[in-house]
C-alpha cells in the first residue's frame, strides 16, 4: 500500500503539490481566516480555498446545518420527489439574483453548471423553432470548468488541445487584457470596442445559428482580468440584438466577491443565464446553479405540445444536505453582511496591494472588490519559476495564496478585516523581496 503521502496514489493536477514530491503540503484544520497545517502552523488564507469559502472556514452555522440535515434527511430522489429545502433555496437565490431571473436549476459544481447553461440555450431556440441556433461563443482566456462543455467554449487552448474537435461550431472573443492596462484599479478604460468582434463573429455565421455567448464577466482563474468599462454593456447590446442568450459565468464572482451578490448586478448588466458554485455553499459541499429569466423558463413551459422532451438533471441536483448548507451559507453572507463587504474593503483592498508595486519585480497589479493579482516578471526568463518560488515562501511565511505561472492571485475571504489584509500583503511583499 502507497504511505498516505504517496503522491503517486493521487492525482493532483491543479496542484503546486505535485512540484513538492515527497513532502506535499498538507492542511488538517480549518477555522474563519486560517487553515493550519500538518507542522501545525496557522496558515492566513489568502484566496477563500479555490475563491470558494467566502464566509471563511468552519462556520458554526453552516457546519450545524449540514450536520443536522445528515441526520434528518440525508437524500430525496430528485427525479421523482421534491423536497422542502430545494424550494426555499431556490427561493432564496432569486432573492439575491437581479432582477429578471427568476429560475433555478441545481448542479453539483461549476463546469456541470456550465454543461447546462449550455445544453438549456440549445434547448431554449429549440423550443421557440430556431433549432439551428446551435453555434457558441467563449472567449480566449475564459475558464469554464472542465467538462466538455466548459474546455470547449473555455479559452485555454491547453486544456482542450488533447481532445480533438470537442463541440463543433464554437468561436471565441479576443481576451480582454490589454498590455496599456498596467497598474490598473478597477476598470480599464479603454477597451469595449474589443465586444464588438462579437459583430465580425455574426457576419461570418450569420445570426440565426448562434445560440449563446458565454464569458466571466471577470476573467478569474486566468489571471484576475477585469472587463474593460462599457465591454459588458456592449456585448449585451449585440447579443439582444441578434436574438443571442447572453450567459455569466460567475462561479467565481457570484456571493459577493466584487460588492454585490452577483457581478451582473456590480456591472448593471443582465445576462439571460447566471452560472455559480463555489461560495453557494461556502465551499463546504458540492453545489453548482444555473440562475435564469423566465423567457427561458417560459420557452419551456408555454404548453404540453411545446414542451421538448429534454431529460436533464443529476442524481444530486439538489440534494438536501447541499441544500441545508446553501441556505445556511446565505444566512451567514445575510447575517454579517458579506455580499457587500468587499465594497467596503475596495479601497483598503487596492491600497495594500498597490503598495506592491515598487518591487522591481512586480510588473503588473490589478484589483476589484476583494480580488486582485500580482503579476511577477519571470526569472532568467523561465516562465511560473518565480511564481512558484513565490507560492513556496508564501505558504513557508504563513499566506496561502494561489500562483498560476508568475500570476499571483488572491481572493480572501470576505470576513477579512483590514488588519489582516495588511498582514497577508505584507508577508507576500516581504516573501517578493526574498524571492528577488
Ligand atoms: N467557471 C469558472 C469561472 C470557474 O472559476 C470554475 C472553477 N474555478 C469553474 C467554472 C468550474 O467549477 P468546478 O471546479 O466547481 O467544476
């Protein structure tokens, strides 16, 4: 038998751990802004586990909710039976949602809330009689979770490279990261024109084969990009226009992360699907959402001789004990005010860690609401070196913060108060000096 240490047992591809052989960085405990560690060390946390535990770790009222809902109920069948807490979740997600959506469909993650964010476009022309609106936009530098779907309309060509043709008809939008965006705060300014490629995209195709358009409103796993100002705006436009479903991916920016619930309603932008995961359950179990309008609910409820025969769901869709948490989870966001701390935080935020930008070796920063990066130049030209070198000494100083190449990003918890923000940026800027 493999020692429990024996990475060879596990597969951690998204993980630094892998580059640590035989002494894998192990967590054991989790409480508010800290994890601790095998050594027993308090670890801050940097980036709410994977940008998902928003109200920070182990909270009281979410932990007994789950517990008690193991004993009470542990599962209903989905397809045959409902169960009170599916109905009162979804509820209390249209309560937070923007106005104009106002239905829900239950994943288990973010990339199967993806699958059906897509599979519903397609099915939502279907049943107005546009079947061939089959065609999907993603945009470079999108990520979407790892399903077919999501590495399909996903920008990273590394992610789908190995796998052929994946969905046929998918084109994607330029990246929105403009090199003049240097040291921005917030929004760039310059840069919505690059929506209008959507336009030259409908002219190649023409309009009545395209089903949707899918984008992060802000690009996270990517590198922390922000939409230019108006892009959002623009692409809305086009899509009405063209009769195009505009689909947010926001399992990283829903549950507060920019200062509102959702960044649809941060960027006064109303897309016809919502995708979120993540901080819906504060990362304690898995849980993913689709949230929609009811034009697409209606496509599919406009009588019994509309309705298509689409079978879609999963044996845990909405299973009560993800369910409990949920519910427990926007309780808890309701209770402290979460979903619009990190306005307040915004500019201590964006202070602290513009602060950085003296290190010779910081050759960008960006921020918005409790997110930002860090962008580090490489090392003897060697791309993510630095940035692992970075994560390395971090994690060694206490911070956990999440590298991708010599991408810092991080993305605390909401709970964060200023005193700690000061703490992590100031550790990672001691750990840029070190690591020169
Ligand atoms: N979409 C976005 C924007 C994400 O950031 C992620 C996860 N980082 C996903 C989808 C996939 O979510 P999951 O890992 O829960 O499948």
């Amino acid at each position: 038998k493999p020692a429990p240490n024996d990475l060879r047992a596990f597969w951690m591809p998204f993980t630094a751990n892998r580059q640590f052989k035989a002494s894998p960085r192990m967590l054991v405990e989790a409480k508010d802004m800290h994890y601790t560690s095998a050594d027993g060390r308090p670890i801050l946390d940097g980036t709410a586990g994977l940008w998902c535990c928003n109200a920070g770790h182990c909270r009281p009222k979410i932990t007994e909710a789950v517990r008690a809902q193991v004993g009470e109920m542990d599962y209903a069948p989905a397809f045959q039976m409902g169960h009170p807490l599916a109905f009162e979740l979804a509820n209390r997600l249209v309560d937070v949602a923007p106005d104009g959506i106002d239905h829900v469909f239950y994943t288990n993650s973010g990339s199967e809330a993806v699958d059906t964010a897509l599979k519903i476009a397609l099915a939502y022309h279907r049943a107005r009689g546009d079947a061939a609106r089959t065609r999907l936009i993603g945009r470079e530098r999108g990520y979407h979770g790892v399903g077919f779907g999501g590495i399909s309309v996903g920008g990273i060509v590394n992610n789908r490279r190995f796998f052929g043709s994946l969905l046929n008809g998918v084109d994607h939008l330029p990246h929105t990261h403009l090199a003049e965006n240097a040291f921005t705060r917030g929004q760039p300014e310059h840069g919505a024109h690059l929506a209008d490629d959507l336009e030259r995209i409908v002219a190649l195709h023409g309009a009545e084969t395209i089903a949707a358009v899918i984008v992060e409103p802000m690009a996270g796993s990517t590198g922390v990009l922000m939409p230019p100002k108006g892009y959002l705006q623009r692409l809305r436009e086009i899509t009405r226009k063209h009769g195009i479903l505009l689909i947010f991916d926001e399992v990283i920016t829903g549950f507060g992360r920019l200062g509102s619930p959702f960044a649809a309603q941060h960027f006064d932008v109303l897309p016809d699907m919502i995708t979120c995961a993540k901080g819906l359950t504060n990362g304690v179990i898995p849980m993913g959402a689709v949230l929609t309008t009811p034009a697409i609910h209606d496509a599919f409820m406009q009588g019994p001789e509309h309705v298509i025969e689409l079978f879609h769901g999963y044996t845990y869709s909405g299973n009560p004990v993800s369910c409990a948490a949920a519910i427990a989870t926007l309780d808890t966001y309701e209770d402290e005010g979460l979903l619009t701390r990190a306005a307040r935080l915004e500019h201590h935020w964006q202070e602290a860690l513009h602060g950085l930008r003296d290190h010779p070796n910081v050759i960008d920063i960006r921020n918005m609401g409790l997110i930002g990066a860090v962008e580090l130049s490489p090392i003897d030209g060697e791309p993510a070196k630095r940035g692992f070198e970075v994560f390395k000494r971090a994690y060694e100083e206490g911070i956990l913060i999440r590298v991708t190449g010599d991408t810092i990003a991080m993305s605390p918890p909401l709970i964060i108060s200023e005193d700690q923000i000061d703490e992590l940026i100031g550790t990672l800027g001691r750990v840029l000096k070190a690591v020169a």
